[in-house]
C-alpha cells in the first residue's frame, strides 16, 4: 500500500479515531480490574446488555444475580447496593465503550464506502481489524465466565493476559495501518548495514519482541496481584534471586503462576528493556542526514521507558497502601504506569515503520 495521499487523509483520521478509542478502552479495562469490578456484570447481551438497570428493581436484581458469583461469596459479602453501583458502572462503562468503537467502526465504514474515499486495497486490511475486534470481544467473555464459576474470586490471569494481548495485537495492527495512510517518503529514516546508526532497523525490531514479552508479563503481574508481594526495591524482599524462585512444577505454571518468579520476570525484562533503548538511542543519533521528524522524536522511546520503570518502581513501592474496593496511590501509578507502557509500545512500532534499510522499498 502507497503512504500518504489525499485520498487517503479522510481514512488515516477515521482509523487514528479508532486507535485513540481502543487505546481509552484498554485504559477502562485497567481501570476496571484495579476497581474489581470485571465481575459484576454476570451476562453478556450485546444489545440488551447496552443499557444499565433504570429503576430500583432492576438493580436488585442484577444485585442478586452478582450475590451468587463467588466473588461476591468470598471477599464482597459485605457489599450494599451502593458499593454493587459503583463497580457495575466501570464494567458497564467498559463494555459500553466497546460497543461505541464497533459503532464508529461500522458507521464510518458506511460513510467511507458512500462517498467512494475507500480503495480497493484498503478492504482486506479493514475486514481483518474488524475481525480481530470481533474475537477480542469474545476472549473478552471468556476471561469473565473464568471468575464465575467454582472457588474463583477473579478472572484467571492467563486469560486476563490474553485478553490484553489481544487488545494490543488490534491496536498495533490499527495504527500500523493509520501509518501506512499517513506517514509520507520525507519521514522515512534510511538506515545502511555499515557505518553510524548500523542496525537500527534490527534494534527496533528486538526492542518490539522484548516488549512483547514486558507486556505479557505485565497482565501476569496485574492477574496474579503480583506487585504487592515484594514491595521493595531495588532488591526483592531483601535478595537479589528470590528462592522461592522457579519452585513450582511444572515449569510453565511456574512462569505464569508463581508471583514471585512472574514478579522477577517483569523487572528483569525491564532492566533489559532499559539498556536496549539506551543502545538504540545512542545509534539513532549517530543516524546521519536524517530527517528533522526523526531528530525531534527519536529520544522519545528513552523518555518513554525511563519513566515507565520510574512508574513500574513508584508502584512496587505503594503496594502495602492497597486498600480493596477503595481508589488509592497505587491505582494511580498502576494506571499510570499502563498508559506509558502503551504509548511507549505505539512508539516502538513508528520507529520500527519509519526506520528502513536503504535497499527498502517506499510500500509496504
């Protein structure tokens, strides 16, 4: 596909729209789990479901069908109505908002289609994102029915991971889209195999896959309530190597179960992750005759993740200050520590985009 035109301008804002949407719905979703409140909404209706309860009967019993989960049983059987509003308006805000990116998504296809701005080549591109959101909405259900059922007082946080992972694969495929509408040949970065600012290309892109697996066991980290059981830094409870670290069999569930080696995992990639953009800064400005996009934001990943360990620490630390069902410092530089995350990967994924071999070609 050709980048920027004019033609193509009225499609780049319309799928950049969608980008800001998902990115605001991953940011419900983060809001929603620090609330607790993924559980307390038992059904999934498309349609029906788009409305909240609009008198006092149909709280009641929306309030009775949330008593029989066993989140309610196990840790919120002291809950009123009014604690039960408060959560169900996070989940519902959180659904709701899904439902207003598919509408923005239909409608301005609709109207896209209409006024003959869509070409042929952006069809195939556009059917994928739509059914990428479709199943992100049904692994959506599927973590919520995992704490519904049995013993279980939150959803399983392989399954939260999933989601997440989901949620991220169709934003990243959305703006990479958005980049290919939009980004023109005068942006583009030509880096050589030799000489200064050598392999950046090949730096952007292990930087990507190391993120990949930050951001992976970020949701693990977030699923498994994993920051509160070492709230120290910059040792882990006092040791440098935890050892009840990688003490569960078998060895996956102990990557993806076990707090404490999940907990070392995320920090250590973290480290990782830190010296790699040093790295790719320090080339990126030896980076000769580049352009002046490229000079302006090409310290923006080191910014990014600098604060983002900043945020990641400044959470470990508030840990011991959670309070349950109740909005405290650590939510806010969990959120916080999210939404850098999130900005810093879209970034990651435009330098990957403009950064090019010199044989590259102008599509892609």
């Amino acid at each position: 596909m050709q980048t920027s035109s004019s033609s193509s301008r009225p499609v780049a804002m319309w799928v950049m729209t969608g980008v800001i949407m998902l990115l605001i719905q991953v940011i419900l979703g983060g809001i929603t789990r620090l609330t607790g409140s993924g559980l307390s909404i038992t059904e999934w209706n498309i349609v029906t479901g788009a409305l909240p309860p609009l008198n006092h009967a149909q709280w009641l019993e929306a309030f009775d069908k949330y008593r029989q989960t066993p989140q309610f049983r196990l840790i919120n059987a002291d809950f009123t109505l009014s604690d039960y509003k408060f959560i169900f308006f996070w989940e519902w805000f959180h659904r709701l908002w899904a439902r207003l990116v598919a509408v923005v998504f239909v409608v301005g296809l609709a109207w896209l289609l209409w006024k003959k701005k869509m070409r042929k080549d952006m069809i195939r591109p556009l059917v994928i994102l739509f059914l990428l959101g479709a199943l992100q909405g049904a692994v959506g259900w599927i973590m919520v029915a995992s704490g519904l059922t049995g013993d279980a007082i939150y959803v399983r946080p392989t399954r939260l991971a999933l989601h997440f992972v989901f949620a991220l694969g169709l934003i990243v495929y959305a703006f990479w889209f958005a980049l290919q509408l939009m980004v023109s040949e005068r942006h583009i970065v030509r880096a050589s195999a030799t000489g200064k600012g050598a392999g950046l290309r090949g730096w952007t892109i292990l930087i990507l896959v190391v993120l990949f697996f930050q951001l992976l066991y970020g949701a693990l980290m977030a699923g498994n309530k994993a920051a509160a059981i070492a709230p120290t830094w910059p040792t882990i409870n006092g040791d440098w190597v935890p050892g009840a670290l990688f003490s569960q069999h078998p060895f996956l569930q102990d990557i993806i179960g076990n707090t404490i080696t999940v907990h070392f995992i995320h920090r250590g990639i973290a480290y990782l992750l830190l010296l790699l953009v040093v790295i790719w800064t320090f080339k990126a400005c030896r980076l000769p005759g580049v352009p002046k996009y490229f000079l302006t934001f090409r310290w923006l990943p080191l910014l990014l993740i600098g604060l983002q360990v900043f945020l990641g620490i400044s959470s470990l630390l508030a840990s011991p200050g959670i309070i349950p069902n109740r909005w405290v410092a650590f939510d806010w530089l969990a959120q916080l520590h999210q939404i850098t995350g999130l900005l810093f990967l879209l970034t990651i994924v435009e330098m990957l985009y403009i950064v090019r071999p010199v044989s590259h070609s102008v599509t892609v």
